[in-house]
C-alpha cells in the first residue's frame, strides 16, 4: 500500500532528485527577501507574493512540485525583487547575519570594516611618521644652509676688520657659536639621514686630482722638515677640512633630493591613499545602513584606493609648494588629499584638458578643408 502511495506521489509531481538545487535556492531567498520587508517597515508586503513563497516551501517538503509551480516562483521571484532594489539577497546576506548567536561567523561587511578600517589607521599613522620625518629633516637642512652662510660671513668679516679688536672679539664669538650650532645641526642630520640610507654613510675621501694635489705640497715641505713643520701642520688640517668639506656637501644635497621626493612623490601619495580610504569608509558606512553593500562594492572600494593614491601621486607632479593656484589657496599636500577622497573630479579635469587639445587640433583640419 505504502509503495502504491509513493509511486502516485512520483507521479503526481516531480521527484525530489529532479527539483533543481536552484529552485531550492530561490525559495530560501524569497523567504529571506520577504523576511527583509517585513521587519524593515519602509515597503509593505503584497499578499499575493507571500502566499507564493509559504505555499512553494511547502511544496518542496511535501514532495509536490510541478513546471507549473516552478514558473510561477520565478516569475514571483522577479516581481519581489523589483520590489527591494537596490537591496538584493546578495546585499542582505553580506551586512545581516543569518544566526544571532556569538559565535557566529563574521559577515562580509563586518570584515570589510574591520579590514578597512585597519587601512586607514595604518595609513594615518604612516603618513605622521612620515611628514613629521620629512619636517624634521627639512627644518636641520634649512638650518645648516642658514647656518653655513652666516658662519662663512662672519670669517669674512673677520678678515675685513682687522684694526678693530673689539669687533674682531666679537666676530670671534659669533663664529664659535655658529660653529657649534653648526655641528649639532650637522650631526642631527647624519642621524636622520640614517633611516633613508639604511645605515650607510660616505667615505672622507678626496678626489684623485686633489689627493695628488696635496701629496705634492707635503713632499715638498717634507724635504726640509724642520722649518716647515708649521706649513705642514696646516696642510694637514687643510687636508681635512677639504674632507669634511666635501661630505658635509654630499649630505646637504642628499637630504635634498630625499626632501624633494618626500614632498613631490611619497606624501601626496600617501595623502590621497587617505582620501580615498576615507571615502571608502564613508561610502562603506552608507551602504551597510542601506543594505546595498556586496561583491561588487567591494570591487569599487579596491579600484578606488588604487585610484585615490594615483590621484595624489598625480597632484604631487603638477603642483609645487610655491605654486599659488588660482581658485583656491591650498597646498598640494591638501589637494592630494581631496582629488584622493573625489578622485571624480581629477579625471574630470583631466578630460575636459584632453578635449580642449583635441578640438584645437582637429579646428585647423576643418579649416583647410573649407578652404579647398
């Protein structure tokens, strides 16, 4: 009797085996989708639509599916999900979870907070240690160069002002202040130069063509030692100061190329790597209230950071810090950081300057033609 019973059910409808793992699918979002509406407040439900989704889930736990059944799920699928758009079963199951307990698995929207935010956090941070490093920098290579000028002006002085004891005494003092403010400057300096150099240091070496230089001078007072042991002397300390010389200007032009691409490439990168994390975040926070976040949100939040960091690198090439721009007053580090958050608006730019070129190469062409 049983076996009679299950053959005329097999009969009937489709057999379990033959209800496609689609089917089962669409059911469970349907009832998710409707679940979504219910609690939300903001749409009410259509009768009719919610009868279709309890009457197929029964369907399929009574074995009682027909092509008739099926039809009409999808076409009451698509009318319900007309309904909620932009929200979508893949928006819902990105930002709500489907178990309440603890120890549930994270969603995809609570990793991407967690992963963006870290970002954004560890880009901060970098950018403050960074443009605080570069600060420091600057300010010791503007002081050495300050510093260098005046103590050279004051030796000058010195060897102008012979007569007059009291201004030679206090010539005299200035330069030992300038020479030891000058020292703590340069040793600041080979300290920070530390960290972009990796440790490394130049060599006091002097070039061959002064080496030779000064070996002939010390073999000819070396002949007759005695009476030239002061010249000696001074040649030795010559010698040395050239040595000194030469890499206190290799320090001072090294620091200012590192400072120049600090300022010209790595910070408005930096900047607009912010900017556009910051948009991100703010774009990420909107679309989890309104459920509209999923995969290919993610894909856009990827594509804009890598836009946003080309974007500052972009304003970092076009503007100097002594550029005074003709709309607003603003330094390119700023720039960086909004062209970064509204990287929209560079491209824009960049479009309307690459039209322009085109219109007035293609103007002339036109031109000749209604000449002829």
């Amino acid at each position: 009797m049983s076996t009679r019973h299950n053959t005329l059910r097999t009969n009937k409808g489709m057999g379990i085996s033959d209800i496609s793992p689609e089917v089962r699918q669409t059911v469970e979002d349907g009832q998710r989708l409707i679940c979504y509406i219910s609690r939300g407040g903001d749409m009410t439900l259509d009768a009719e639509l919610t009868q279709s989704f309890v009457a197929a889930k029964y369907k399929l736990l009574n074995n009682d599916w027909t092509e008739k059944d099926e039809h009409s799920l999808f076409m009451a699928y698509d009318k319900l999900a007309s309904m909620v758009y932009p929200v979508t079963i893949d928006t819902i199951n990105a930002v709500i979870p489907k178990q309440r307990d603890k120890k549930r698995p994270k969603t995809q929207a609570e990793s991407a907070v967690t992963l963006y935010r870290v970002y954004a956090l560890g880009v901060l941070f970098t950018l403050v240690f960074t443009q605080i490093y570069w600060l420091f920098g600057n300010d010791l290579h503007n002081n050495l160069k300050d510093l260098f000028d005046s103590r050279e002006s004051t030796i000058l002085h010195l060897t102008q002002t012979k007569g007059d004891e009291q201004q030679q005494k206090q010539l005299q003092e200035q330069l030992k202040v300038d020479n030891q403010r000058l020292d703590a400057n340069y040793r600041l300096l080979l300290g920070w130069s530390r960290v972009w150099s990796l440790g490394t240091s130049f060599e006091y070496e002097l070039p061959k063509y002064f080496q030779q230089e000064y070996e002939l001078k010390r073999k000819r007072l070396l002949e007759n030692e005695k009476l030239n042991l002061d010249a000696i002397e001074a040649l030795e300390l010559q010698r040395s100061m050239h040595e000194v010389r030469i890499v206190f200007f290799e320090h001072i032009l090294s620091a200012e190329f590192i400072l120049s691409a600090f300022q010209n490439y790595v910070l408005p990168l930096l900047y607009g790597l912010l900017g556009s994390l910051i948009f991100v975040l703010r774009e990420l926070a909107r679309e989890i209230k309104s459920l509209t976040y999923g995969f290919d949100s993610e894909i856009r939040y990827r594509l804009r950071i890598t836009l946003g960091a080309l974007g500052g690198l972009v304003i970092g090439w076009i503007l100097r810090v002594d550029d005074e721009l003709a709309l607003v007053s603003m330094s390119p580090m700023a720039m960086a950081f909004l062209m970064g958050y509204n990287v929209e608006v560079l491209f824009s730019i960049m479009d309307k300057v690459i039209d322009n070129i085109r219109n007035s190469i293609d103007k002339p062409k036109d031109a000749s033609h209604q000449v002829k």
